[in-house]
C-alpha cells in the first residue's frame, strides 16, 4: 500500500460530511482520521485527543505562530478550528492514509499545501432550503448563530469547484456508495 494519502471530505455543515467519514472510516481499511484542534469548548461527552483537541482561544493562536498547525481557520468568531502538523506526522508514522473532516476554507489551504497526495471531496446539499431545514432539525442554534452558519454555507456553496469531486447528499445510501467508489479508487484498492 502507498501510504500518506489524505483524503478532505468537506461541506457546509449540515451536509452530512462527518456521516460520510465516519462510513468510510468504518469500511475501508488504512484509513485513519485526523482529529483536529478548535478554541471552542468541549460538549458533553466529547474527549480531547479523541473528538477533537481542545485549546484556549490564546493557546490556539499561540500554535499558530509557532507554525505547528497546517491550516487553520477562524470559523466562527472566535471559535478557530485546525490541522495540526503533530497529528498528520503521527498518522503518517504509522503508515495511515489521512481522511478530514474539516471546513471548506481549511480544505482549500490543505489541499494547497499537499496537492500530489490529496482527493478532494465536496458534500453538497441538494438545495440550500433543505441544508436549512437539517440545521434546524438538529436543535444545536439559537436563531443567531444558525443564521451566521446559513450565511457562511451559502458562501461556501460557492467554493464547490475547487475541489476535485463533489457529492450531492440526496440519498444518503448513495451519497456513501460515491464517497467509497471515489476513496478505493484513489487508494488503488
């Protein structure tokens, strides 16, 4: 197996992004996720180095001057999400082929910087009326932030041909069947 492939799945949240990850983590062999590192503080039950690695706002910021972090973007004000370099040097290590799921911004950076060892996969709503519908079901937002993150989705609907496939999230049975087709072919299994 070729190893230190990395594999961006990425979407506006609510597109179902982390479903088709975690499927492809559970069914193709090799592949390992990289956790990434936020500002923003744990929710119930999440675990730090597992979820994601949980930093201050000013410990994040100071990982960032120390170039320790691959991409990293200011998502939500304040809240900063990112790759580490630790993390992708340590799945490497052991011979792991890399799958994120991260931003859209930060999927363009990561793309950049690896652009020979990377696919690109963008998870695209099948209307920006239904990608509403599915944050409002979830009953994570008050009627604020959900209208920052309708805000940002619509920009990063945008952003949809800068990658090197796209996924539209009708028919979740299908959407993963695309997902692991565009992965095994990739991987060359």
């Amino acid at each position: 197996m070729n190893h230190g492939k990395l594999i961006i799945v990425t979407a506006p949240s609510g597109a179902g992004k982390t479903t088709i990850v975690k499927h492809l983590l559970k069914i193709i062999p090799g592949l390992a996720f990289s956790v990434s590192a936020t500002s923003r503080p744990p929710r119930k039950g999440e675990i730090h180095g597992k979820d994601y690695y949980f930093f201050t706002p000013e410990q994040f910021l100071a990982l960032r001057e120390e170039g320790a972090l691959l991409e990293w973007e200011e998502v939500y004000e304040g809240r900063f999400y990112g790759t580490l370099k630790s993390e992708v040097d340590r799945l490497w290590a052991e011979g792991k082929h890399i799958v994120f799921d991260i931003d859209v911004r930060g999927a363009m950076r990561l793309q950049r910087t690896y652009p020979d060892r990377t696919l690109s996969i963008f998870i695209r709503p099948p209307s920006a009326e239904i990608l509403e519908t599915r944050l409002r079901e979830r009953h994570t937002e008050n009627e604020q932030s959900l209208t920052v993150r309708l805000e940002r989705a619509r920009y990063e609907l945008t952003c949809e041909s800068a990658f090197q496939h796209s996924i539209v999230n009708d028919d979740l049975s299908t959407a993963l069947e695309e997902a692991e087709s565009l992965v095994r072919r990739y991987l060359g299994i």
